[in-house]
C-alpha cells in the first residue's frame, strides 16, 4: 500500500525509482534472498533505499514468530549492511505498535515501549537492525489508504461496509495518529531533501479513536451516519494489541518547519484517491 503511494509521489516529482516485489515490480525477487538482493542493488546503484516491506498481520506474526523476524528483523539489518558497502542512504518504515494503557495520549520517539506481541518485537528488532548503519531514517507511523487487491485495508474495509450498509462495531478506545499514504508520500518526500537519521514519528498532528476516524470518514465521503455498534478493543481475543499509538510529532514539524495533517486533513487526502480510484474503475 505504502509502496504504492511512494511510486506514485516520486514518479510525479521525476525521481528514478526502482521496486521490488515477487510480481508487478522492476525487480521481482524474494527480499529474503540475500544473493539476489545484493545483485540488484549492486546494479542498481541507489542513493536511497526505502523498505517498506513487512508482515503486518498481527495474528501471523504471532503464529510464525520465525517468518516475522527474518522480514521484520532481519532484513533491515541485511539492507543496512548492503547500504553502509553501497554507501546509500537506508530510510526503514516502522510502526507505532509500541504503546498501550495511556488513552489519546501522545508519544515522542523517546517514549517508553511496550512491546506487546511479535509484530511489536520484531518490528522493534527491526528498528535496531536499521540503525546499526549511521546513515539510516526510521519512520514510525500509522498509514491508512487503499491498496485495491489482496486483503483489505482497513480503509477499504470501512468503506466497504458502509457502502453495504453494514452494521459495524467501532472501538472507541482504541487510539493512533492515522496518516493517508499521499500525505506520508509527499512528507517524506521533503524529508529526504533534508537527509535526517535516527528516529522521527511522520503521523497525523491528531490522535482519533478508531470509532471517530470512520464516523468522520462516512461523513465526508457518503455524507451520512454508518450503522454501528460502539465496542471495545479489549474484548477482541487472540493476540494482544496496544490501543494507545498516538504519536507526537513535534520533532518531524520542526525539521520541516509545518505541521503535520491533523484529522480533517486526512479524511480529506482518503476522500481524494476514493473517487479517483472509482473515476479510474469506471473509465
């Protein structure tokens, strides 16, 4: 999703990039094998490299604690050893699954962890693995948006269950500092000119419960009230999450000299790509 969003902004701008994926890329390979990554990136020459890739899925990570760590983990350490010999600069896309317990509370880069399950940890690893090379940006964020195959976002998970005027249960106290992908793009975009390293929070200046950002998005897309049920994030079983992500973004603003999108903002950007992807659907 976030790759997609980050061809899209550079391509724009005229910036030659390169991907890589299994399929649909400039290089199709598995990221895990290390040869083949090294080969590429020894042809390539990049000046930058910016991993997004990642087992995002909780459950699977829980499941396959093994699977998670060498993409998570270790691939980050593997990408910046590539970048100190290539002498390129590694920017590494983290998360804000580090907190809980704290309401709509915010959280500076130098906040507390709490390391609540393997997406957590590995993800954390991962950061660590990153930042052994000196040259290195770490992102954490929250991204929403839409990706238009596979599995849902939770974007596109929303939107269709408003669409199909279905019932949803909605967290209220389940809290982050969501960011559209375009906005992540188009920041991080100005992020690079400045050529920062360590860690920075790149989110919404707002923090909104789960419940609030689908309310606001029903609104400014369909103009109306979803059906829902108001629920709790502590009574969903299985693996344990943090429900308390708001990030400060106070470091990022004064780098950039502006202020992060807050709530409204990014309702907007997402209301944005719905109808010029469904422009694009129709044509």
């Amino acid at each position: 999703m976030l790759g997609q969003s980050i061809r899209r902004q550079f391509t724009a701008e005229g910036v030659g990039l390169y991907g890589v994926d299994r399929v649909h890329a400039e290089y199709c390979f598995d990221l895990l094998d290390d040869d083949r990554l090294e080969q590429c990136m020894r042809e390539v020459k990049p000046d930058i490299v910016i991993n997004t890739a990642a087992i995002v899925s909780l459950d699977m990570c829980e499941n396959a604690p093994g699977s998670a760590y060498q993409l998570n983990a270790r691939l980050p350490g593997v990408l910046a050893n590539l970048c100190r010999c290539l002498d390129c600069y590694l920017v590494h896309i983290s998360t804000d699954q580090y907190y809980s317990g704290d309401g709509d509370s915010v959280h500076s880069e130098t906040a507390p962890l709490q390391l609540v399950n393997e997406y957590a940890r590995t993800k954390y690893a991962g950061e660590q693995m990153a930042l052994t090379y000196k040259d290195c940006l770490v992102l954490r964020t929250n991204i929403v948006g839409f990706r238009g195959s596979g599995q849902k976002t939770f974007v596109e998970w929303a939107v269709s269950e408003i669409e199909n005027q279905k019932t949803m249960t909605l967290f209220s106290d389940f809290y982050t500092s969501s960011i559209h992908t375009m906005d992540f793009s188009r920041i991080l975009s100005d992020m690079l000119r400045q050529h920062p390293t360590g860690i920075y929070n790149l989110a919404s200046s707002e923090v909104s419960s789960k419940k609030d950002l689908i309310l606001g998005l029903s609104r400014e897309i369909f103009g109306k009230e979803p059906s829902y049920e108001s629920g709790s994030v502590q009574n969903i079983k299985g693996t344990p999450r943090g429900n308390s992500l708001g990030l400060d973004t106070g470091k990022i603003e004064k780098l950039l000299g502006y202020r992060m999108p807050d709530r409204k903002e990014t309702l907007n950007s997402i209301k944005k790509e719905y109808f010029e992807r469904r422009k694009r659907d129709e044509v």
